[in-house]
C-alpha cells in the first residue's frame, strides 16, 4: 500500500495512497493464461510478477527456459525468485518499469497489470503473429490481440472482465483528485436536481464504468453505503464533480459542478444500456496502432484510447 509492502510494515505504520501489489485469485490467472492461447513452443513474457503466480504456472506448462517475468519493485522479484526456486522452478526474472524497452521478443505476452494506451515497448516485444492479453487501465475490458505486420495488432474485447492496477513508473502512484474529492463531499453543486436511476457503486457496474472512463478520460470514483442510504461522487482533473445522494433505491439528489456534468453523462450511459438491452464495449473490434492507441467499433459506435 503506498509503496510499503506487508512484509516490511510495523504494526504502527499506516501507509496511506494506492494499493501498488495484490496476490491475484488463480482463478483469475488462468483465465489470462486460457485467453493467451498457450502452446508448449512459445516463449511467454509475463508482465506484473507480483507474488509470482502466473510465472509459477507458465514455468509449470511451457518449462522455466520459456518464461520471462518483469516488475518495477524489486522486493516482488526477488521474493518470486526465491518462491519459485523453492518449488523447483527458475524462469527468468527482470526488475524494470514495464513501459521500458524489454528484454527479448516473444511469442505470447500476458499482462497482469493494466495500461492506457498500450506501451509501444510490449508491441515490439511481441513477435510477428504473436499474441498479446492485457486489460485496459481504469476499465473491466480485456483486450487479446495478434501482432500485425505493420507492427500494430487486431483483436477484440472480450466477453469477460477483469481488473488489474495500472502500470507506474516509481514505488507509488501521484496523487489523485484527493482534494476535488473534499470539495464534492461538502460543496452544493452551481447545478442540484433529481436524477432517475438509483445510486450505484459505479466501480463494481463494470460495464457502465468501463463506458464512463473510455467517455470521460480520467474520471475518478468513489462510493459509500451506510444504514441512512447511499453516496457516490465523481471527480475529473478538469475540476468537475458530482455528488450523488438517495435513501437506498429512491431517485437520487445530485449535485454537479465545474466544466462539464458528469453525473448527466454517467446518466446518459445508464439509459444507453436500459433502452439498447447492452453497451456495445464487449465482443467489440479493437485495433492497436504501432503508437499504442487503441481504437474500438462495434456497428456505429466508435472510440479511441490514447
């Protein structure tokens, strides 16, 4: 949390910021792992070591001479290292920010960290045909892509979620919009007015959120359920918010300032999936340029990341 790992905090300490590291379920590594369409003759670079898990089983499948692991914080690949040597297993490891140049080219790259767009260094990582999965930061979307000849990739965003942190470049993330936040949490809105859906805990509603950040670039949220009802607050670095108020399901009161609307847009979204029985996001076309972005289209619906 905050750059301090659990095997080094003191019962005192009380590291504030983001979580940097989690044990990922294994249900949810085998999952990344099925979507890589694993054969025993690719070399595989897995991208988030963390507590080493899905190197453990890559190296267990394809042989540790075929597996190459990366992560930025040096703690979590020497203790993988270490963890794997006591089973037997000794892929290769490497301690670098992820978005750097790589070592060596492969055939299937699997990441368990999320990045926005794409790093151009795990596109030219990746072998021609090769295939790469990895989810979308501040989304549930998993995207799986093979490497094209123009050194881009074409795939899809599957019809599966998941969620992982985003890539860094240091031992924390920056600071987020702690004190937009502070304001949401006190401040009437220049615009207040009943909405018509309840209030939601926007984060778990994977599919309207992944829509609201792709929408909104950088958008930021929160929510708190307590036995009087329900908040959620929204927040972008362009200085607007939202504070979103009810008693459980009723319609709720929000205010909204700054900029642009954000609860209306979020609004707009929830009424896009009830009138069209779905968002277009999953089983859409995704293309990954050379530079990284990513473009979506499903019928006539269109985005582009990056």
């Amino acid at each position: 949390m905050g750059g301090l790992h659990a095997d080094h905090a003191k019962p005192d300490d009380r590291p504030t910021g983001l979580p940097t590291s989690s044990a990922t379920l294994t249900p949810l590594v085998v999952k990344m792992l099925r979507h890589g369409r694993i054969a025993a003759e690719h070399d595989l670079l897995d991208i988030g070591t963390g507590a080493g898990g899905l190197t453990a089983i890559a190296a267990t499948r394809l042989g540790s001479d075929r597996v190459t692991s990366v992560d930025i914080d040096g703690y979590l690949v020497d203790a993988a290292r270490d963890r794997l040597a006591g089973m037997g297993l000794s892929p290769h490891f490497v301690t670098q920010d992820a978005t750097d140049a790589l070592p060596g080219d492969y055939d299937r790259i699997v990441a368990t960290v999320s990045a926005r767009p794409v790093p151009v260094s795990w596109l030219q990582a990746l072998r021609r045909g090769g295939r790469l999965v990895t989810t979308i930061a501040d989304t549930a979307l998993i995207l799986t892509a093979w490497k094209t000849p123009d050194g881009g990739a074409t795939g899809v965003i599957e019809r599966d979620w998941a969620g992982f942190m985003t890539t860094r470049h240091g031992s924390a993330y920056p600071p987020g919009l702690d004190e937009l936040f502070e304001t949401a949490r006190e401040a009437d809105g220049e615009n207040v007015k009943l909405f018509r859906y309840p209030v939601t805990d926007i984060r778990n509603n994977w599919e309207v959120w992944s829509m609201l950040t792709i929408s909104i670039p950088g958008i930021e949220v929160d929510f708190e359920e307590t036995p009087e009802g329900r908040t959620a607050w929204l927040a972008h670095p362009d200085g607007s918010w939202a504070r979103a108020e009810a008693t459980k399901f009723e319609p709720p009161t929000v205010h909204q300032s700054g900029p642009r609307r954000l609860w209306s847009e979020l609004e707009s979204i929830r009424n896009w999936r009830e009138v069209e029985g779905g968002l277009p996001l999953y089983g859409c076309r995704a293309v990954v340029t050379p530079d990284g972005a990513i473009h979506l289209s499903r019928g006539r619906w269109s985005a582009t990341i990056g």
